[in-house]
C-alpha cells in the first residue's frame, strides 16, 4: 500500500477490472461520478465485491495511490444500497 492514506466514504457502482485466464472477473473497482474509479484491494474483504457486480454500494476504507498512480480502497466494510 502507498505511504500516505485517506479515509473515504464513497457511493458508486461495483464494475469488472481485472479477469483471470478463464475470462473470470478476478478484481473488481468502485466506480464514482463520471470519472473516478476506485481500484479495490484484492483481500479478503475485497474478494466480497466480486458477488455485487453493477451493484451500487456505499464503500468505507483508506483511499491511497498504488505504484502506478491508480487510486485504490482497502475496504474497510460496504453496503449495499
């Protein structure tokens, strides 16, 4: 995880991001408003997502930017909305 993190709370729809070999979504992100999307943490708590996707949940957890720049959540707890 990046150095510096921020608290979010944040509503927006559960979309695919990343799929395995089998074309089976793998990771999932929150996406918000028109432009941002959130990648989410591929733990376990993040792993729950995969069953809400086109979903819109309210999302609690740490924003923070990866390596690459992408703006990412460590999931603390979601509801579905």
């Amino acid at each position: 995880m990046g150095q510096k993190t921020k608290n979010v709370d944040l509503v927006g729809i559960v979309t695919a991001f990343d799929w395995d070999d089998n074309d089976k979504v793998n990771r999932v992100s929150l996406c918000v408003g028109d432009e941002e999307e959130y990648l989410i943490d591929d733990d376990k708590k993040g792993k729950e997502l995969l069953k809400l996707l086109k979903s819109k949940v309210r999302a609690l957890g740490e924003c923070y930017l990866d390596e690459n720049k992408n703006l990412c959540l460590k999931l603390q707890q979601f509801t579905l909305l």
